[in-house]
C-alpha cells in the first residue's frame, strides 16, 4: 500500500522540491524515506542532519508534535529512523564547519 502512494507523496512537493530518491544515499529504507520526508521539505534538510538514531527518532516526535507530521505506524517509523541512523550518523563539526552540539 506504501509503494502504491509513494509517487502521489512525492507529487504533492512543490515543484522546487520535486527530488527523485537518488538525491539520498543508497541503503535500506532510501526510498520510503525520502516518499515520507519530502512532501514537507526537501533532501537538503535531511542531507544536513548527522544525528544519533535515539536522536533521529525524538526527531520524529518533535516533527509530529511541533510540525504537524502524521504519526507513522512503528514499522515505517522504524525504516525511515534505521535509514536516517546509517545514511547520516553523527558528525563531529557541522557542515558549515561549526562544532556539532549533538556529536558530545
């Protein structure tokens, strides 16, 4: 059911944002992730996050608290949190050369 909505998500994206998958690394869960992000911003956001996966997964809560994100069921949720988790783990400076306060 997923992969039948997935396009439709991604059509919803204004047309600034309209990415294709390959924009992410590859890996598990590449392509849910990004049909579950990018209805509300772009892969840049997510390019620029290093995080730890308890870190990636409060992320969650505070997009669906704070952001109006649909809850995901824990079975997607666990997919998009495992792909963000090793496609972009913690960095020790941020990518405008600053210190990372979440790498400590």
């Amino acid at each position: 059911m997923l992969a039948a909505a997935m396009p439709a998500l991604a059509q919803t994206a204004p047309a600034a944002q309209r990415e294709t998958p390959a924009a992410l690394p590859e890996g598990p869960g590449r392509d849910v992730t990004f049909y579950v992000c990018t209805p509300c911003h772009s892969t840049a956001v997510i390019r620029r996050g290093g995080f730890t996966r308890a870190q990636w997964d409060d992320l969650m809560d505070w997009m669906s608290e704070r952001q109006n994100m649909p809850v995901l069921n824990p079975e997607l949720r666990r997919t998009v949190v495992d792909y963000l988790a090793e496609a972009f783990p913690p960095r020790r400076t941020s990518p405008r050369g600053g210190r990372n306060p979440f790498a400590d």
